[in-house]
C-alpha cells in the first residue's frame, strides 16, 4: 500500500490541468463546503535485522475527524511522469473534491500526482506522509531522514465518528477515486514496506519518531496544523539486539487513540 517517493518534483504532460483547477465549482443549490481533517496515529515500533541493517519499523493511521471527506479524484489523462529523478510509466494529476453537505461538489484543488505502481497493481497518491527520526528532543538532530511516501487512500476501519449502519465510501486503489470519508481511517502496518526508518548503529538515548501528513500541503483541510503526530523513545542497547521503549506521545480524542482504528 505504501512506496518510497521523495519530494516532487513533477514533468506530466497534461496541457489543461491549471485552468481545470482555477476556481470553485458552484451551482445555484450548492451549499457551503464541508472539509476533512485528517490526523495521525503512530503506534507498534520494533526494530528488526534486514540486511545488515537495523530497521525501526512502526505502524500509523490516517483518521479523518474533518465535516466532510477527503476525496481525490484522478485526472482523465494518462502520461509517463519523473519523481526526482525516478521515471514512472504511468502518471496522472490528482484533484481534491470539496463537497457539500448534499454531496455536490462546490471546490477543486490541485492535490498532486498519482502513480500506478505495477508491483501492487493498483494507483497511490504522492507525498501523503514524511516520516523522521531525531535526536533528543522533536527538534533535534535528524538521525534517519525518511522520504515522502506515496499511498492508497481507502476507508479501512471505523472510529466512534461514524454514524451507526454507515457503509465504506472507498474501497479501490484505482486512478478514478480515492478518499476518506469522515470518522474513518486508514490503517498501515509495521510490515508494510515504507513503513520503516534506517537506525543502523544509533547510540543508546532518547529518539522521536515524527509522522507529517501531507507535507507538501496538497490538500484543503479544517485544520491545517495538526497534520503532525509523534512517539518519544527510548533505544537501549543491551546484548546484540537494540531494544525500544516507548516513553511518551503527542495528544489525541478518543476518536482517534480510542478506536477501533489503531492498527
């Protein structure tokens, strides 16, 4: 579900996608837009062995606590794109759908690229997350820097926001729709690849694990500052495999650390 991508930096050739994206899309009966808010959970971090190397590896969520869901919609047009540098076959500009509270839709933004990854068979939006390990305090040094990873957005699990017999809205990988609708989540487990940090031959300390939600900002929200989420931990390191202890992480509401939804 997850692929390593780094910051965009984006050749697509798709001629009409900026006057596409210029302006609202109104209506004589459209009523006032419903954002979504997405927040993160971190949880399970375990170092493993891979290679030689000594991964920390951890699982996260994406919850959408906004009025209304994220919903990004692929563009029509498909064309091969580079991502810093790395050539990908098939490419296409994402938009974000702003609805209403009846459902239509009253705003269009520019929401980045989305990739077909042939490996998983399905498409991923870019640089939803970015993932950092630092020293001693959450401005600290930067241990590991992680690149920006690209993922599926699908309604995995339901929080206490969702209204009782409310089915999935999203549930396909495809370039046409993907989304979150409000009180759901999207779970990613500590075994997925991407959902990893190199911390090969860190000293013993005190680290923190950080996790921003889309960093290049790509979508409108409620909140705009609260797209960041973190776990303090301490690394020991006794005989030959570290050890992580979890001392402290940032704040949450019930709909998120209490649900259901934390993988």
């Amino acid at each position: 579900m997850s692929e390593h991508t780094a910051s965009q930096s984006v050749r697509l050739l798709v001629a009409s996608f900026a006057s596409v994206l210029l302006g609202g899309v109104t209506g004589a009966h459209a009523g006032p837009p419903r954002y979504p808010d997405i927040v993160e959970q971190i949880s399970h971090l375990q170092i493993q062995n891979e290679h030689q190397r000594e991964m920390l590896r951890f699982s996260t969520t994406h919850i959408n606590v906004g009025d209304g869901p994220l919903q990004i919609r692929g563009g029509g047009q498909v064309a091969p794109c580079a991502i810093d540098n790395v050539a990908y076959a098939q490419c296409t500009h994402s938009t974000q759908e702003v609805l209403d509270a009846a459902g239509n839709i009253v705003e269009l933004h520019p929401a980045g690229v989305a990739v077909f990854h042939p490996e998983h068979n399905h498409w991923h939006q870019s640089n939803v997350a970015l993932f950092q390990i630092r020293v001693g305090a959450l401005d600290g040094p930067v241990w590991s820097a992680g690149v920006k990873i690209t993922f599926c957005l699908v309604d995995n699990d339901q929080t206490v926001l969702v209204k009782k017999g409310s089915s999935r809205t999203y549930f396909d990988c495809n370039r046409e729709l993907q989304g979150l609708s409000v009180g759901w989540s999207d779970d990613y487990h500590q075994s997925t690849p991407g959902q990893e940090l190199d911390i090969t031959g860190a000293p013993q300390g005190i680290y923190y694990l950080t996790h921003l939600a889309d960093p290049d900002n790509h979508w409108r929200e409620t909140d705009e500052f609260n797209n960041f989420a973190w776990v303090k931990f301490s690394l020991r390191r006794q005989g030959a495999n570290p050890k992580v202890i979890v001392l402290e992480q940032s704040t949450c509401s019930k709909a998120t650390c209490g649900s259901p939804s934390n993988p």
